[in-house]
C-alpha cells in the first residue's frame, strides 16, 4: 500500500488530474508512480468524479480550516482519494442503527451492553466520514466571570472559558439566571439573544445559556471556536464539530456551577445550529435532552433521503455551498450516498434513552418529511430497546423555515417532560404516515408470490405458447394483456364522473369556476393568484393560468404570451410536467418559472422559461401526496384500502390530458409528457395507457423490476412497497422479484411506437445501468416491431441519478423535433 508521505511527494497530481495541467486522466498518470489496483481504482473514481461535480467554486460562509477555501483546494493540499468504494457495502435504505458492526461481522443488538459498543463505532465512524476527529474533553477549563449585571428579573452573566493547550482555546459563554431559589434547568443553545429562544427559556424558569461558537454571518457574534483549527492542528474536526464540541465546553462549565441542576441541561439549535446541537447531544451524555430545529440535511434527513430526486438540499449541494460544514472526505459520497457506512438516523440514535425531539417544518424548500418519517421508525427501534420510547417526539410542523415564539414553547413543553417538571401529551406527528404493515391491515390484500411464474427481461416477446411475437396484431393483443396484469396490481379505481373542464382561457373560459390549491400554495409562492382566474403576465413573454381539472384539482398553466397575457397562438403544443420525490413543495421547489433561479449546474426540474421560449405551454400539477397535496397521503388507503398512489397518479395524469385537450388555445394532438424519478415512472405507466399522449420523456424513471434483487445495491421494489407506498402490492414479491407480474420493459413497449426518450445515467444508483439497458434493448425489438425504431431514443449520460442542465437541454431539443 503507498504511504501518505509518498503519495504527496508524486501522486497528488494523479489523484486531481482534471485538476492539474498536463495530467489528462488516472490511466495516462499511472505511469507516473506505482500504484496498487485499489489505488488505481480510487483515483479513477476522483477522475470520474471531477467529471461528473464541476469545481465548487466560492463557498456560501465561511472557510473550510486554516489552508483551503474550498474542496479543491483540499484535494491539492492533502492529496485524498476517495475510499475504495468496490470494496464497501451498499446500503441502500437505512442503515440499521441495531446490526453491530464487528470485525467484518455484524450482530443484531439486543442488550444494552451491545448497543454500548455499537454506539463506540457509531461515534467512530460519524468523526472519520461526516464531521472529522474531535479532541479529547481538556482537563484544564477554567471560567472567568467578564460582566454581572442585573436585567428584569434575571442575573446576566459574562464569561470567558478558557482551556486547552496554555489555554488558548477561548469561548464566550453568557448566562442568563431567573431569580428564585434553584437549581434550575438550562436551556442550552449557541443562537444568541436576537432569536426569541433564550427569552423564553427564561420566562418558563430555565437559565439560559448562549455559546459563542456560531456563524458569524448570523449576526452578533464572533465565532470562537474557528480558532480551535490553529489551537489543536493534529485533529481535522469540521466547522460544526467544532461548534458541537464547543457546547461540550460550556456544559464543563455549567456542572461546576451550584445553580444549575446538572441533570436537566437541554440543548438547542435551529437549521444550522441544529445540525451542530444533534451532534453534541450524541457525543455528549450530559446533554439531558436536544432539539434540533430544522437542520434537515446534516440533521435528522438522512444523507440518503437528501439526494436530488428529493429537490432538498443534496449531499452534493451542501458539501458545494458550504464545504467547510462537514469533514472534507464527506463529499466523496455526493451520488454514492448508499455507500456511506452510517447516516444521521444512527447520528440520532446515539441520543437514546435521553431526550430527542426531531423537529422540522414538512413544506420547507430544504426539507424531507419522508426523510424524517424514515428516521424516526429507525431510532425509535432503538429508544425502544433502551425502554424510554417516551424520550423520542416527532413533530413535522405546518409552515417553513423561520421557528415561531409559539415552536419554542414547544420546546420547553419537551423539555419539561423529560426532565420530569411537568408532563405533556408525547408529539408523534406524522405527515405521511404511511407503512406497508398498516397498508396491510387496512386492505386485506394478500398475495401468494408463488402462484405468478418466473420471468426474465424480455420475455413478453413471445406469447403464451413461447412463440416470438412477430405481427402487429399479435402484439396488441400481448399488449392487452400486459396492460390488464399492471391494472389489477393497481388497485380497484373508486368510481368517477368526468369533470366539466373548460373551454379556453384567454377568452374569460375560466370565470365560473371556483377553486383553489389551499394555503400551501401560498407558502411555496405560486404564481398563480386564485383571487382572480384570469390569465397573468409575469415578463419575458411568459404567461401563467390557473387551470381546474380532475376530482377538484388545481395545477398551473405558462405558455407563451403577449405583454397583455394572451397566448402567443391558440394552437400550442403542451408539455406536463411530472414531478420528482418531492415531498415538501410538489411541482414548484424552487421555482422554476423564475429565470435568474434557473442554476445550470445544480438544477432538477425543467426551466419552464426554456420550455415556453421553445414554444410550448407547459401544465404543472402536484401528486397526491406531495406538495400542497401532502395531507392526502395519509389517509388515502384507509378511504381507498384497494386502490394504489400510484393508479391515482395516473388517473389524475390523465385528467389532466382530459382539461388540456379541452382547452381551445392547446393543440390536443401535441400532448407530451416530461417526467423525473417519480414522475419519469408515472409518464411511462401514463403513457402506454393513453392513446392521446405524441410523446414522452422519462429521466432515470425506468425501474428494472425482476432484476432489482436484494444483491443489486439498490432500494429494489421496496421503493414501491414499504418506502413511499406507490404500489403498495409490490411488497408481496420482495424476496420473488423473477415473479412480479409486470416490467418495466413491457411498459415502454406498450408506449410504442409513441416518440419516446429514456434516460438513464450511468453512475444511477437507483437502478444499474446495464439492467436497464438489457430491458431497454428488449422493448425496442417492439418499435422496430411496429416499424418505428427510431421512435425510441435512449441516452445513458455520465452522470448520477438528478436532472441536470445538461440532459435538460437534450431533452428540450427532442421535444422540439417530435
């Protein structure tokens, strides 16, 4: 194996090639140095990487430690490679915070003595890949008062903790004490007094207590621990290992105190300072109880739920815009997060049995409510062992970012209860709520996986015989018969009376009708304003409607429009757009009618500017489930036990054809569908029952279902069963994949010979790509079949699974030419 100290004397240059000039790849650098195959691989992987992840370019806050302003910049001076990936476990759901790791062996923890020594390598692993090397507690603190001053009712306090190496390490601590006899509880937090929480804190009996180890850019303060970087140089602790560890230090200080009652020490923190406060109470068990406020990723979203199909803020995203957050060698994981050995639910774990309580707004841009449903089940498995499941409150609260003076009485309430001052109602707050046991409860479906026979990719070539299908007619008749097998595995459709659409828009058509999106909508900023229905301009030729459709649903039309909103033509071709994994604002995360928010790196849905400037209308809508649909998810399988999310997102897709192709100003024979990750799916179901459908694009929305085994590294058909509950029957077959009794290869054959465009990236780790091309490959004998193979386009960018600016632009031009 090469030393380090070897490796940066030659190998730097090879491990950054893309980098450094006159370097052109890993294989042409070899040559340079001698290298063992893991070490090859590593740098190839780093090649690739580069390729796939431009340079970050300038941090959003802050800096990464005393020598680099950015990842890059790191890569230069260290000369890391990435881990040997070949050589690590995927894990594609959660890790299980209760399967003990121990050499190379795994154990299912079922005492409290294992869960110790589980929770070592836990800590172990969270500092090497995710937070860097924390520094021991210093045996050396000493507090100096600085200022007493008396404030209302309460005692303000001053003081400078000193410590570590001649003291050189400094953090300003203030603490605010209630009059009255104590020892009192403390409300922890590194938010200063400009934030409501500390007042609060206060008035509800509890010292508060602010740490100046934050974010200078909040305002107020200085960050005293970026000097640790300097102070203790042999350990590469992040920025908000740094902050968490300085909370560490003013606990020191308050066990020494005879006012404090060392047992009820609560701490706090929102967004930024939520990830940090997570951190501390897991690394620190006098930490009573924590509540990390809207942290979301880095937080209580696990790294795997913050990928870009979630359009929240990726792994990729955050470790870009603020590197200096987390250790460095995190961003190696940006697209292979299922590689990472552990995730933030076993972060949170590590605070078992002491108080958690996981906090978050479910329809914040940055956000994941499934993410947070996901962590929750998966730690509070592990309160459960310890027997304090009471510790462990869920609250997925209404609103955005921004916490309100009422989230912190929230707070205190928590805090209360586990300390045992006073008891309230335990918050378990779902939003989704959805399992594949409950799904089960309520449906009676059972499924005998057995009774279906085997299959391969390919085989709805040949007919019931085994004979290749070699006609038209023998295909639609196969193609019946598929469509029949996909529609009894998605559910029993509830009866449904075709709605009254209207006829055009820009002649007044829609003023008789009354209907709104809800009050969701105005948190995510719709453009569309239900006060009036009539069509409106928002510049740059681009006009905007609200259109009614379906069951009494809403969505948003833009289209091409004169400075007074009338549609350039009354014969436009439309595009629906289907929407990915997002949960928390459906359709419109951000917001992609805004030009200047179009980021051509970093994007994951269509630019609605492009589309409209290429002459198109475009229709948005939300799923169920999702967005301003969100509430509707919880409830739908005990209204509807029989049916699937799934068959209701394509018959809402299908009312939405039904309202566009009512519409004067649409051309009702230019209906295409554009659709990522989920919405990619739902494009192809829709698509191959649709007749009306021109065209389709699905981006990295082609599942290869009879080969997503268990050893396939990916989530598999779970996706669909136990994970976001589309369809839900799946679930009977995890374990019999070869018996599901419908692929996705079948699904793009009944598109044909429909103008079609598959995406699929290679670095996807939702679905291997050579998978996907073997089922791709099979379908397209179909449109050669029907004498239309050019019909079908298949494009496998080197990318992973997110729907870049890029493949945006090829797509947008396929469009066109259909």
């Amino acid at each position: 194996m090469i030393t380090r100290r070897d490796f940066l004397a030659g190998a730097t240059a090879i491990s950054v090639a893309p980098l450094i000039p006159g370097v052109r790849d890993a294989a042409s650098a070899q040559s340079m140095t001698n290298v063992t195959g893991a070490e090859l691989r590593r740098q190839k992987d780093l090649e690739t990487f580069l390729k796939v992840f431009p340079p970050s370019g300038t941090p959003k806050s802050g800096r990464m430690n005393a020598h680099d302003k950015t990842w890059e910049d790191w890569l230069r001076r260290t000369g890391e490679l990435p881990p040997d990936f070949e050589m690590m476990e995927s894990i594609p759901g959660l890790p299980d915070p209760l399967l003990l790791t121990e050499n190379s062996g795994k154990t299912m923890v079922t005492t409290e003595i294992l869960w110790n020594r589980q929770r070592e390598w836990i800590r172990s692993q969270m500092e090497q890949w995710v937070f860097g090397r924390m520094p021991p507690a210093p045996d050396n603190l000493r507090g100096i008062v600085t200022d007493r001053r008396r404030e209302g009712t309460t005692t303000v306090q001053g003081v400078r903790l000193e410590f570590g190496p001649d003291h050189r390490a400094i953090l300003h601590i203030q603490l605010i004490i209630p009059d009255g006899v104590g020892p009192f509880p403390v409300f922890l937090t590194n938010h200063n007094r400009r934030l409501t929480w500390l007042y609060t804190a206060v008035r509800r009996g509890y010292i508060g207590c602010f740490y100046a180890a934050c974010d200078p850019l909040m305002g107020g303060y200085s960050d005293d621990s970026d000097r640790y970087i300097e102070v203790y140089p042999e350990y590469d602790f992040s920025c908000l290992a740094r902050w968490a560890w300085s909370a560490s230090r003013a606990v020191d200080y308050l066990v020494t105190l005879p006012e404090v009652d060392k047992g009820k020490i609560g701490l706090a923190g929102h967004s930024r300072y939520g990830k940090q406060a997570l951190l501390a109470a897991a690394f620190d068990d006098r930490i009573g109880a924590v509540i990390p406020s809207s942290g979301n990723t880095g937080e209580c979203d696990p790294w795997r739920y913050t990928t870009d199909m979630f359009v929240n803020e990726s792994l990729e995203k955050i470790t870009a815009d603020f590197p200096h957050w987390f250790h460095p060698r995190l961003r190696f994981f940006a697209g292979r997060e299922d590689k990472l050995p552990v995730d933030q639910n076993m972060l949170a774990a590590l605070v078992a049995p002491r108080g958690l309580m996981m906090y978050s707004g479910y329809g914040e841009a940055e956000g994941n409510p499934f993410g947070y449903e996901q962590a929750y089940r998966s730690v509070e498995r592990v309160y459960e062992l310890l027997g304090h499941k009471e510790n462990l409150w869920l609250d997925l609260r209404d609103g955005e970012h921004p916490p309100t003076v009422a989230d912190t009485e929230k707070f205190i309430d928590f805090l209360d209860t586990v300390f045992g001052l006073k008891q309230y109602p335990r918050c378990e707050n779902f939003v989704l709520g959805y399992t594949f046991e409950g799904w089960q409860k309520l449906s009676g479906i059972t499924i005998d996986p057995l009774s279906y026979p085997r299959q391969s990719a390919g085989a709805f070539l040949n007919d019931k015989e085994g004979h290749p299908i070699a006609s038209a007619s023998q295909w639609a008749e196969q193609k019946k018969a598929i469509l029949q097998k996909v529609s009894a595995l998605l559910g029993e459709a509830p009866p449904r009376v075709p709605f009254e659409s209207p006829t055009n828009f820009s002649e007044g058509g829609l003023k008789p009708y009354y209907y709104t999106e809800g009050w969701l909508s105005l948190v995510y900023r719709r453009p569309f304003n239900d006060e009036s229905v009539q069509p409106r301009y928002m510049g740059e030729g681009l006009g905007v409607v609200g259109l009614p459709f379906g069951d009494g649903l809403t969505g948003e039309l833009f289209y091409p429009a004169t400075e007074g909103g009338k549609p350039r033509s009354n014969n436009l071709p439309v595009v629906i757009w289907l929407h990915p994994y997002t949960y928390q604002n459906g359709w419109s995360a951000y917001r992609p009618w805004i030009e200047s928010e179009w980021v051509y790196d970093r994007d994951f849905r269509p630019s609605f500017f492009q589309l409209v400037n290429r002459g198109f209308a475009v229709f948005a809508f939300d799923q169920v489930g999702f967005g301003a649909r969100i509430h509707e998810e919880r409830n739908l399988y005990q209204r509807y036990p029989r049916w699937s999310i799934l068959g209701n997102m394509m018959a809402d897709t299908r009312s939405a054809i039904d309202g566009l192709a009512n519409l004067e100003e649409i051309d009702s024979t230019r209906i295409f569908l554009l659709g990522y990750a989920l919405g990619g799916k739902v494009g192809l179901l829709t698509a191959g029952f649709d007749d009306r459908i021109k065209g389709l694009v699905s981006i990295c929305g082609f599942d290869p279902l009879r080969l997503d085994t268990a050893g396939s590294g990916t989530e598999g058909i779970r996706q669909y069963s136990h994970l976001h509950g589309l369809l839900p029957s799946l679930g009977f077959f995890v374990g019999h994949e070869d018996r599901v009794p419908f692929d996705f290869d079948e699904i793009l054959a009944t598109v044909a010979p429909k103008p079609t465009m598959v995406v699929a990236p290679t670095l996807d780790r939702y679905a291997r790509i050579e998978d996907v091309r073997r089922e791709v490959e099979a379908s397209q004998k179909i449109y050669a079949l029907l004498g239309h193979p050019e019909a079908l386009t298949f494009e496998t960018p080197l990318d992973i699974n997110r729907f870049a600016h890029t493949t945006q632009e090829s797509a947008f031009d396929w469009l066109v030419r259909q």
